[in-house]
C-alpha cells in the first residue's frame, strides 16, 4: 500500500476507533480517568475480539457527521453545500440516538424546513446569532483534511474547513478549531514518524497566528468575545504556546492539569488543542505505557483526559493516524468499531481524488 494511502485510512479509522472507544466513558463525564481504567477496557475489547460473536461498539454523531462529509466530497468531487446539509440532516433523522450535540439538531430540523435551500442561515441563527462553539465541526473535519492534502495550501484548506464547518457552526471558536484540527492533520500526513513535536507546534503557532490575524467581517474576534466572558486564554494560539511550554517540560503536567489548562469538554476552544496536545504528548516516553505504540498511546491518553472523551479521542485519532498510517492501529481494535471498512473506503475514495490533476 503507498504511505500515502496507508496515512489517509490510518486518519479515517483513527478517528473511528478514537469515537467508538472513547464513547465508553463519554457518559461518565469524569475530570479526569485513570488510564489504567481505559487500558482495562482496552484489554477488554482485546480479549473479546478473538470471540466469534465480539462486542462492536457503535460509532457516534461525530462519526456519522465525519461520513456524510466524506460521501459528499467523494461524489460531488469537492464541496456542495446542500447535498452536505441534506446528509447531514437526512443521517441525523434516519439515526437520531447517535448522541448528538444538543442544540445543533435544531439546525438539521431548519435545513430540512428550508428543503436545504438555506444551507448557511440556521447555523447563524444558533444562540441568539452567536453561532455554536460547540467541537462539532472540528470533530468531523477529517475527509475535509484529506480532500485538500494534494494543494499543500493552507489557504485553500481553510476556505474548505470554513465552508463545512459553517453548515452547523458559525461562532469564531468552532470555525478556527476546525481549522486548527485540520492543519493539524496535514502536518501529520507530511510527517515521518520520527517528526520533532516542538516543530510542529512552532509550525501550528505560525499557521494559527495568521488566521486569528485576519480581520473578522461577520463575527466578533475570537479575543474580543473571550475578553467579554472573561476567559483565561484568548487565542488557539495562546494555548499552542501552552503546549509548546509543557513540550519543553522535563516532566509532561498531571491530566487534571491538562484538563483544567487545555480543557477537555464539548466546546472546540476548550477541546481541539487537548487532541493536539494527546497526539504530540504521545511521541514522547510514557512510563506505565511501554507496550503500545504512539498510536495507541494517543488514544489512551486523550480518552484519560476525561470530559468529551469520545470528541477528543476522535480528533487526536485522526491526526495519530494520518502520522501513523493505519498499521499503527491495533487490527483488535479495528474488528471492534462499527464503521471501520467504511472508513477505509472513504480514504481510498478522497486518496483517488488526491491523485487527479
Ligand atoms: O457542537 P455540536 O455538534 O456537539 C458536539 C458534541 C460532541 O461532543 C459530540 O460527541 C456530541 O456529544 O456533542 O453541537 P451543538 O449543539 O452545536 O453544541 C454542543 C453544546 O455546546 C450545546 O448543546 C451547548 O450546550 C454548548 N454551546 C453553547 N452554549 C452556550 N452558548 C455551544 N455553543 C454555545 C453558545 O454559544
Ligand atoms: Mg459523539
Ligand atoms: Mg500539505
Ligand atoms: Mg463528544
């Protein structure tokens, strides 16, 4: 299989195992979870995936929103806002009990209503027209990722990852955690595995600082609106320079650190760099996780962050996987997550639209 193949099914079938297994403990909702807590139900799937009838843990709405991107780009060959709305919204009825984001199946329900005719306006109509800042856009921005990987342009990928994220979210945050996710993903793609991890955050810090530079037609800044609700960090790039600072650390923070600092929960200002952070924290040593590969790690430690676990998981799965290529992700895994033969479709769908002119 080309490296490159093997890079584009690793970040689709990383961000589904990173889902269905991080779904477990999405419900608890925990500060925090012991890791050998999740590497015991790792254990678990192991063990039960050599049973001819094992478990499948059933992927969720960030896969399911993930899939409708993919089908969408790989037909139309590039973006179509209604036929993206109508997938979006047609998925969403058909399986409704994918756990879904609270208010953003207001939307699906609007696009429907409009016969997906206005495909931007009830996303911009959430929260009293602030737009959600809800991780969802981030979290199924994957295929977008792919799609845009043989431009090798960060401008373009951006336009893409706007334009996908805005069906449903429309606030600053959501949109520029997309973007951040997606930049993320393309620098993984380009990797070797023995890439530097300072380098790579310094390279999202420079991305990130031009996009949070750009004037703002529509919206509020991403500063202005963290200054009015009195947040900490004000910029995606304020918490890369957290990162790039915990990198340098001889001993890498407590996960209730990283937790409280980075935040693990539904917002993508308060979820994206966590899954950076997972991904670039795991090509480090980890003492009690000598066993399992970066992959793996990744997973581990992005689902132990607690919170949203299934979102940060999914999202930090999908950069180690497009780093690592889909070898990296243990086949025991892969027999026990709905969705991964699909997955593996999709990659090879967007990697044959990679390959045209
Ligand atoms: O962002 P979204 O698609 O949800 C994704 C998350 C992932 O964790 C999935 O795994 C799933 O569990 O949900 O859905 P939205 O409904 O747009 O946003 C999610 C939640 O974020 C909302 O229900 C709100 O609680 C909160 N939220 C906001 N709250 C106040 N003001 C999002 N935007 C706002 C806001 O502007
Ligand atoms: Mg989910
Ligand atoms: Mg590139
Ligand atoms: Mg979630």
């Amino acid at each position: 299989m080309s490296t490159t193949l093997s890079k584009f099914q690793g970040a689709l079938v990383g961000a589904v195992v990173g889902d269905c297994i991080g779904a477990i403990f999405e419900s608890l909702w925990a500060k925090t979870i012991h890791p050998n807590k999740v590497l015991k139900a790792i254990e678990n799937l192991e063990t039960d995936s050599t049973e001819e009838d094992h478990r499948i843990l059933p992927f969720t709405d960030d896969t399911a929103m993930a899939r409708s991107v993919a089908k969408s780009l790989i037909i139309n060959k590039g973006f179509d806002a209604s036929d993206m709305a109508e997938r979006f919204s047609e998925n969403y009825f058909d399986e409704p009990d994918r756990g879904y984001g609270g208010n953003v199946v207001s939307v699906f329900s609007q696009l429907k209503e409009s016969n997906y005719e206005d495909v931007f306006g009830p996303a911009r109509k959430q929260f009293n027209g602030s737009g959600s800042y809800g991780n969802g856009g981030a979290m199924r921005i994957v295929p977008a990722a792919l799609f845009t990987y043989k431009d090798n342009d960060p401008e373009k990928s951006k336009v893409l990852v706007t334009q996908v994220t805005s069906i449903t979210h429309t606030h600053n945050q959501a949109i520029l955690g997309a973007i951040l996710q997606s930049y993320a993903i393309d620098m993984a793609l380009n990797s070797s595995n023995s890439f530097s991890p300072d380098e790579m955050v310094d390279a999202l810090i420079t991305l990130m600082k031009m996009v949070e530079d750009e004037p703002k037609e529509t919206n509020k800044s991403l500063k202005e609106s963290q200054k009015e609700d009195n947040q900490k960090w004000k910029t995606y790039v304020e918490k890369l320079e957290v990162i790039k600072k915990y990198l340098k650390q001889e001993e890498q923070p407590t996960l209730l650190t990283v937790h409280t600092e980075l935040g693990a929960d539904i917002s993508a200002f308060e979820s994206v760099p966590a899954a950076v952070y997972s991904f670039l924290r795991s090509h480090k040593d980890f003492a009690d996780l000598k066993d399992r590969n970066s992959f793996e790690k990744t997973i581990i430690y992005a689902i132990s962050l607690g919170g949203d676990s299934d979102t940060v998981a999914t999202m930090a799965g999908a950069i180690a996987g497009a780093c690592y290529g889909v070898d990296s992700i243990p086949i025991s895994w892969q027999k026990c997550c709905e969705g991964v033969e699909d997955a593996k479709q999709f990659a090879e769908g967007l990697y044959k639209l990679s390959q045209m002119s």
